[in-house]
C-alpha cells in the first residue's frame, strides 16, 4: 500500500506503518480535536499534471481529523498517487476538490478501513465551488474542470486550474506553518503561526503580529498617519516586567501631512490594542513631538490619542514610552 495510516486497522497495524505515520501529540483545534493538516517537510503532497485529465499526488504525512468521537488519524503517502478527473458538463464549468480522506466502518457507512487520495467531484455551475467534504478528509488542492474539458479536445491548463488548500499543522507547542485560510482562529492564546511574512501570536481573540527582533507587535496606524515620524521607526509594543509588575513599552514614531492638525482627532491607531496590553487606568504621558512637547493618552479601551497644541508639527515620537499594567 502507498497510502498508510496508523490506528486504524482493526488487524494492527505493520512497523512500517508506525515509522512513516506521524505520531505524538498535534496541535490541538478544541479540547479533544487535533488540528488536521500537511506535516511540513520539502513540497509534501504537491500536485502535477500528468495528462490531460490526470493529475498526481507527490509523497508526504498528514493528520486527518474525524469526528470528535473518532479523533485524529495519522497518515503517510508514500508513492506519488495518480487521480482521475472526470469530463467537464458540456454546459457548466465545476471545482473538484483532491482529499486525503480515510475511510472508517466503525464510524461511517463505507464498512472499510482505509486512506486514499482521492477526488471530490463539485456541482457545475455557473458560479462554480468546491464540494463541502465530510468528516476525515483533509481538502489538498482544488481543480478548475472547464465545461466541455476532456482528453479529448486538450483536458485540463494545469498550469492555471489549481488551487492550493493545504492547511499545514504541527506538534503542539509548534510554531504552525503558513497554510489554510488566514482568517481561521487559534486554539488557545500563546499559539504561533507563521503567515509567510512573519510570526503572529494568537491572544484569544485574534492574531497579533509579532516583531522578530525582540517580541515586538507592530500598531496598525489610522489614516491619515505614516511610520517613522522623524527617523523613528515603526510603532510598536511590546509587554515586559519591571521589578515583578507587568508594563507595556512602546517605540517608534508617527507623522502626518498638515502642521498643527493631526487626523482624526489625534486617535493615531487603526484599532485598540489586545486587553492584555491596556493600562488598568488611563495612562496620559509626555511625549516628543515636532516644534513642542505634548501628551499622549493610552487609553483603558486600548486606543492611543494625541492631546496636541497649537504649536505642534507634524511627527510624534512614543520612543520610550511605558505604562504599568496593575492598578
């Protein structure tokens, strides 16, 4: 077999099937759920065409989630996997969907136990998408079937009917790499992902954007405002503990193109900064500026304002800037 997978045969399962198979302990999606995905490691389960209507399936490890009574299925592809897409309708275009799907007759109506790659065919249409998949299959790439699409008359463009649905996942406590949609939540607050750019840390309610330099998150601006106001840098902030009470330190600056006008009522971020790093009590310190010294007003909402004077220019600086955390 090319498709293995562990726990799941009712007979055993073989040495080898438990030396290929990923094991131990995966990035949890919900108290009892692991987080199903594609083990990173070269280009594992990447797609090619073959023929006109063949596509193949390279080697690679996944983790396929069930049920929550089923849990989590470790499988490995060991060969590359041929699939077949079927013709296209002669009157509208479809999407398929290619799977890693594991089939379980304890649990489903197949009365197998198997994993297999396989093709999910979607409804033509003329607003074409993919198929929804049931429990245990794990979507991998996405095809665009052309009305009319056969060996035939030319198949499939490869080249342009693609869609990459890998979602990646790894050990818990590991850093998730880039994958999936980028909207979808974190488990739990302190979970990090890669998003392909950079490191972002889940805080419970969102992903917030980590500065790989020293654990800095960088601040969203509101418009009208620009980083590195005089030669500042980006703003951002980070939490540390001064003689065992938290703070919050800040750096970087801000401008804006009109002297003595800052937009929108001084309000410079785009959006309140996570509960974990607003002051219990509203924190107003000075800060630099262009032509005077001023105050700035962090917030209990989270919002960060500037309370400016007539002779202000048109950059502030919150280099240096702390707030205690505790009351």
């Amino acid at each position: 077999m090319t498709v293995r997978t562990a726990w799941l045969l009712p007979q055993g399962q073989t040495r080898e099937d438990t030396r290929l198979a990923p094991l131990g302990t995966m990035a949890p999606a919900d108290a009892l759920g692991s987080r199903p995905g594609v083990i990173a490691g070269g280009d594992p389960l990447a797609a090619t065409g073959v023929g006109a209507m063949q596509l193949q399936i390279s080697t690679g490890r996944a983790v396929v989630q069930g049920t929550a009574a089923q849990g989590a299925y470790p499988v490995a592809v060991t060969a590359p996997e041929t699939v077949a897409v079927a013709d296209g309708d002669a009157q509208y275009a479809r999407v398929d969907t290619v799977a890693l799907r594991v089939l379980d007759g304890l649990y489903d109506t197949s009365e197998q136990t198997a994993a297999m790659v396989e093709i999910v065919q979607g409804a033509p249409s003329a607003t074409p998408s993919a198929p929804p998949l049931s429990a245990a299959a794990l979507p991998l790439w996405d095809i665009a079937v052309p009305a009319g699409a056969s060996a035939g008359v030319g198949g499939i463009d490869w080249s342009r009917a693609l869609t990459d649905r890998r979602a990646y996942t790894a050990a818990y406590g590991g850093i998730l790499p880039r994958g999936g949609a980028s909207t979808d939540p974190g488990a739990y607050p302190g979970q990090y992902r890669d998003n392909g750019t950079g490191l972002e840390r889940w805080d419970g309610d969102a992903w917030q954007q980590i500065d790989p330099r020293i654990g800095w998150t960088a601040a969203g601006l509101a418009g009208g405002y620009s980083n590195n106001g005089n030669g500042q840098g980006t703003v951002r902030y980070r939490r540390i503990v001064i003689a065992g009470v938290p703070h919050v330190q800040w750096r970087g600056g801000v401008s804006w193109s009109t002297s003595g006008s800052p937009p929108g009522g001084g309000f410079i971020l785009a959006s309140p900064v996570p509960s974990a790093y607003r002051p219990a009590r509203l924190a107003s310190i000075a800060v630099a500026a262009g032509g005077v010294p001023i105050k700035a007003d962090f917030q209990v909402s989270g919002q960060l304002q500037l309370i400016t004077t007539p002779g202000v220019t048109t950059w502030v600086s919150v280099t240096g800037v702390q707030y205690p955390l505790d009351t």
